[in-house]
C-alpha cells in the first residue's frame, strides 16, 4: 500500500461530518494551512526572515488586517516566530520555527504537483464551463506551454 493511500486510511478514521475540526487532528491542521494566506506566508518565510511590512509587499493583496491575523495564528501554531528587536520604533521579524520547516518539504511536493497539472486543470475548468473550440485550444495550447517549459528548467 502507497503511503498516500495509509495516510487516507488513516483519515477516514475520524468523522468527517463533524461540525468542529477539533475533533480530527487533521482537518483541524489542514484549516489552518489550507487557508488563503497561510502557505503564502510560509513560503515567504522560507527564504529568509521577514519584518511586517516586507511580508506585506511580498503578498500584496492582503490586507493588514488579515496579515495581522494569519500571522498571529501561524505564530499560535508553533510555525512561525515572532522576534523583537530593540529599537526605537522596536522592530519585529518573523521567522519559520522549526514546525513550519518541516512543513516545507510536503509543501514543495504540493507546488511541484501545481506545476506540472496547470495546464491539465485549465484545460478541464475550459471543459466543465463548457468553453467553444478556440478557448479548449487555447487552453490545450497553453497545457502544451506550461510542459514545454517545465522540461526546459529540468534539462
């Protein structure tokens, strides 16, 4: 047995139906990573450490607000770590703990799978929504691109 399909089985022990995630480990980990700004922040961080406003020209259509927030709940988590130095006005940097390391490397399998299925998934999203012709070609065309150039960097 794959170790995809352990870890699903391993899933499927816990109700899925529950109205609250605390009752399954994973989908209450899953919230919190799966959300829309999370693994952004995260990927963010593992280049190198960022200090608020960086982290906010680095994803530009959060607002401060919700930065504020997923930072708070990365850091509540244990991935992410908050330093303050000691400044006049303080400055405060944000860093991966160790946890949100660990993170990376499932995230980069994740990426990595995005990457090579682009095109796959444009291409059915054009299907579903029912796109004439020219935008299923276009679509395809555009498959086609996407493939091309993921042999060029790998080569």
């Amino acid at each position: 047995m794959s170790n995809a399909l352990r870890a699903i089985e391993r899933f499927s022990q816990y109700p899925l139906g529950e109205s609250q995630s605390v009752h399954c480990p994973v989908r209450d980990v899953l919230d919190r990573i799966g959300d829309k700004w999370s693994m952004l922040m995260i990927m963010a961080l593992a280049m190198r450490p960022h200090r608020f406003s960086e982290l906010h020209r680095a994803v530009h259509d959060i607002s401060k607000r919700m930065l504020t927030q997923t930072l708070r709940d990365l850091e509540r988590d244990g991935l992410i770590t908050r330093h303050v130095f000691p400044t006049k006005p303080p400055g405060v940097e944000y860093r991966l703990a160790p946890l949100g390391l660990s993170l990376l490397e499932p995230m980069a399998s994740l990426i990595d799978w995005a990457d090579r299925c682009y095109g796959d998934i444009h291409v059915a999203r054009a299907r579903f929504d029912g796109a004439p012709g020219d935008a299923l070609r276009q679509a395809s065309a555009a498959r086609s691109e996407v493939l091309s150039d993921s042999t060029n960097r790998q080569g």
